[in-house]
C-alpha cells in the first residue's frame, strides 16, 4: 500500500471511524496507517536536482555507502590505501563482491540493498549488479525521484546544507533551489566547531570577524547568518557536536553558540538542532566510515533547555547510553524535541529498544526516527524498516490501553502517527503539507 498525499493524511485523522478497534483489529489499522500515511523525512544528506553531481543515486553510490566500506574492510584482504586507488565503479565491484557474492547480506545496510533492488523489480542475486547498472542509466532523476518518494512512503525530505560547502554554495548564490519535496537547513559545523579552520572564508567573504571571535565578528556572524536565511529559507539550523560537547565552556563554539546562533534562531523563529556524541575520524585510513561513538555529558542539553527557554532544540544523541536521560530531559524541558535513532543506532533491535522508552516516557511527543540517507534509493529500506519495527510498538501500546480498559479508534492511530512523523516537525519550524 503506498502513502496517501499529505493533505489526505491530515484529513483522514478527521475523517476516520472514531469508534473504539476491537483487540483483534488493533494490529492490522496500525499497520495500514502506518503504510499509508506519508513521512517527513527531517534529516537527510540528500539534494535536490539543482545540486546536480552533489546529490548521490544509484547502485555505485548505494554500494559505496560509508556505511558499507566500514564493512567491506572487515571481510576483504583489500587495504584501505588499496581501495581509494580504485575508481567509484571498481569500488563498487569489489564491495559487491565481497559483501553480497562471498558473505549473506545480513548485516542493516547490506539488507537495504536488496530491499532497493527488489522494490524497484531488479533481481537481487549475485550476478544483479550489471542489471541495475544499466536500469539506473535509464532513469531520469525528477520522474526517479517521484517514484523512489513514493515507494518510501515520504512526501518531503530535509537536507544537510553547508553555506561554506565548495561545491553547494554556487546554486545557492545563484537563486537556489526550489524543489517542493526538498526542504533546506543551515548546517553550521564549519562555523562552530570548525571556526578554527574557516573564520578565514568568512573574512574573504567580506565579513569582519577574526580568529578569537572578538571585536564585531558576533555581530558579523549574525549578518552571515541573516544573508542565509535570506538565501536557503532553512527550516532550522543545526550542528553535529562530539561525545566531549559541553555548554557552557570557555570554547569561540560555544560563544558562537550562545551569543550569534541562538539568537539568530530566536529572530527567524527557527529551531537549532543538536547531534550530539560523534567520535571524530577515530580511523581517518577509512575516510567518512572513520568516525564513531562516544557517550556525551548531557547535561549540556540541561544548561542549553534552561539557559534559552525561548529557543527550541531538536536532538538527537548518537551513545546508545544517552537516551534514557534526553527523554528525562525532554520531560523536563517542552522546549527539547528529540528526534531519530542517529546512524549506529539506526538498526531495528536498537531502535525497537529507543522508540518503546520514548513512548513510555513521552507519549507521542517526538519524533522517532529521520533517514540520514545519502543516497536517494535509502529512503525505501529506512523508512521501510522503520514502519516495520513501529508497528508492533505502536500496536502493543495501544492493546495495553486496549486491556486496560480504554478504547482506540482508527482517527486515532491516524492522528497519532500523523504527529510523530508530521505535525511535532510541522510545529516547530513552520512547515505546511511537507
Ligand atoms: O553529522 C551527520 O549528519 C551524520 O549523520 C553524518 O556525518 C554521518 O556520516 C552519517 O552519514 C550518518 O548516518
Ligand atoms: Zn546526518
């Protein structure tokens, strides 16, 4: 069953019977809901056509995947020196082979590949792999990207955009981008933790700042970050932060932080996202598939939440040991929104494990999961996995309000998943029919 357009979402939590589900008939509507109601896909790496050659599809990117080079070099003799010598298209032979000829593709992202294929009728054997590089050939992106969408079950994704990114920053300079199914967010690492190595950029670019970030450069981050606003119309700002962040400490992030980025977030009405506890490069010889994960002190997010009650913070943290205390937290703040099971928590026994605590302690106030893809052809098994792993949480949630005496309607479960994978985003950054 493919997703219904996003108006007919809202409209079915209206529209649907409100008489209370047998215990029997509680599984099958939430799977149906689930099925056809269509996500928002709040963070992702992917890009619109504007972006051209930046934004990544087919079997040669989906092979190539950071997150299955890190496995690749578990189950081949092939040196990392070795690999990056090779062209995308041998890179690509050589994962195939290692990953999907000589082992089971068992592993979250090896099964998503089969998933892609099969979901767009391509033979998933081993000798598949010419097959869907001459079915990717033949795609034209726009029509391709309808029909991935809507395989997905996503009406609109959020990207990762960097204003001082090399290859991003021509088309937003040059009018943008105007896609209704891709939406834009001011991706701030290089002007937070990366000040260091990037005040220079925005000193060409004719803004007065320096490397202590004295003087007129708060005033003068705030203009860069109104010029784009203006520019990407982002639906929030966000950074990615490592397992050691800390608020507040004596570091240029965190006064870039508290005295230009916030405030600015408060003057455009956007949130600021928080992605909290990447190890950085701990094996830089594997490039993106180097980082890792360490457990952050959260109590950052505690002095932020209280420190700015006016700013609203979407968070994700990456230590599997960090999530009981952000859903204290977000019980404590109604201005901490979190968000996503984040890369190595996105495998279905760890997010079964995130998504039933959340409930517990949240209801239905978060939001579960984003698809972090980089490859467009993602969406279809994160999206698929994550609809698989919700409906029996979801389903068990409501047979025990069932049991215990309640009643539960199918406008419910409608207006229930319409919140968790639409309207708490919708919320709180404005969004409308995403
Ligand atoms: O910082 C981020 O947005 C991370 O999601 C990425 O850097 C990471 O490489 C990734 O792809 C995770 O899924
Ligand atoms: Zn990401």
């Amino acid at each position: 069953m493919e997703a219904t357009s996003a108006n007919q979402a809202d409209l079915n939590s209206k529209v649907l019977p409100a008489e209370p589900l047998s215990g029997g008939q509680i599984q099958s509507a939430v799977e149906e809901v689930l099925a056809s109601t269509p996500f928002i896909d709040i963070h992702t790496h992917l890009f619109s056509p504007a972006f051209g050659k930046v934004g990544l599809w087919g079997i040669d990117e989906l092979l190539t995947y950071h997150y299955l080079e890190a496995e690749f070099f578990r189950s081949s003799n092939t040196t990392p020196e070795q690999y990056w010598k090779l062209s995308k298209r041998e890179q690509a032979n050589a994962i195939w082979r290692a990953l999907f000829v000589e082992n089971s593709p068992v592993s979250e992202a090896t099964r998503g590949i089969i998933a892609v294929l099969h979901a767009l009728g391509l033979p998933t054997g081993p000798s598949a792999l010419e097959e869907a590089r001459v079915f990717f050939k033949a795609q034209s992106i726009e029509e391709h990207i309808r029909r991935v969408f809507r395989i997905a079950g996503v009406s609109s994704v959020v990207m990762t955009n960097d204003p001082l990114d090399p290859e991003e920053q021509p088309v937003w300079l040059n009018g943008g981008q105007k896609h209704e199914q891709f939406h834009a967010v001011l991706r701030l690492d290089r002007i937070l933790w990366g000040w260091p190595g990037h005040w220079q950029r925005l000193a060409s670019e004719g803004y007065a700042v320096d490397e202590k970030a004295s003087g007129k450069s708060i005033a003068e981050v705030r203009r860069f970050l109104g010029d784009w606003h203006e520019r990407m119309r982002p639906l929030y700002m966000a950074v990615s932060l490592t397992d050691t962040f800390f608020y507040p400490d004596d570091s240029i992030a965190s006064k870039i932080l508290g005295e230009a980025v916030l405030p600015s977030c408060r003057e455009f009405g956007l949130p600021m996202s928080l992605m909290i506890g990447v190890r950085r490069q701990v094996n830089p010889a594997i490039r993106l598939a180097g980082d890792a994960v360490g457990r952050a002190d959260l109590r950052a997010v505690e002095n932020l939440c209280r420190s700015f009650p006016e700013n609203r913070f979407l968070v994700s943290v990456l230590s599997r040991e960090n999530q009981h205390e952000l859903c204290v937290y977000a019980r404590k703040f109604n201005n901490l929104m979190p968000f996503g099971c984040w890369w190595f928590l996105n495998n279905p026994s760890i997010v079964e494990e995130i998504t039933r605590e959340r409930i517990e302690l949240l209801g239905t106030s978060f939001i579960p999961q984003h698809s972090d893809a980089r490859v467009l052809e993602q969406v279809i098994y994160k999206w698929r996995n994550t609809r698989r792993t919700l409906a029996p949480i979801l389903t068990n949630a409501y047979k025990l309000i069932h049991n215990d005496g309640g009643g539960i309607s199918r406008r419910d479960i409608q207006r229930d998943v319409n919140r968790l994978f639409r309207s708490n985003f919708e919320k709180w950054t404005g969004l409308r029919g995403g």
